[in-house]
C-alpha cells in the first residue's frame, strides 16, 4: 500500500479507526459492520459513526480494513507505519 495525502473524512467519530477521503461510497464497510459505519448522503461517502465497543465488532473492523476496495478504512496504527515507511 503506497502513501498518499489522505485526510480523514470530518464525520467519523474520534477514536482509533477511521474512513478517508477515498471513501467512494462502495457501502461494503456498512454491510460488514453496520453498527460501526453511517453514510453522509452530501459527500457518498462511509464514516465510521461508532468506535467497536466488543470484540465482535472489533473483529468485523479488522476484516473491513483488510478487504476495503480501495483501502479507505484505517486506523491509527496504520497510519503512523504508513508515515514511517515514507521517510
């Protein structure tokens, strides 16, 4: 995965995991983890609405990141590799 200047989208709740700007509104996070995601109608796009409070939905947010299309789901861990690898 190379990186890119993706900002994370302004909806999604504070916490760990995130969507970002690549978000094309494919609704498969929200089929995988519906308690965790919302769509913002304005934007197509996904936004993680609900942090996971168990570990189910901690195990969904996992899956959704690994097989997100485009790779729009992340966390915060992800991230910080993600800049490291960069430098």
């Amino acid at each position: 995965m190379e990186m890119t200047e993706s900002r994370r989208l302004p909806n999604n709740v504070h916490g760990k995991y995130y969507t970002i700007e690549e978000c094309d509104g494919c609704a498969y996070c929200a089929m995988i983890a519906p308690e965790n995601f919302d769509f913002h109608k304005e934007t197509n796009t996904y936004f993680v609405s609900k942090q996971p409070a168990t570990p189910e939905e901690e195990e969904l947010m996992q899956q959704v990141i690994e097989d997100c299309p485009i790779d729009a789901v992340r966390t915060d861990v992800q991230y910080l590799e993600l800049e490291r690898s960069s430098e």
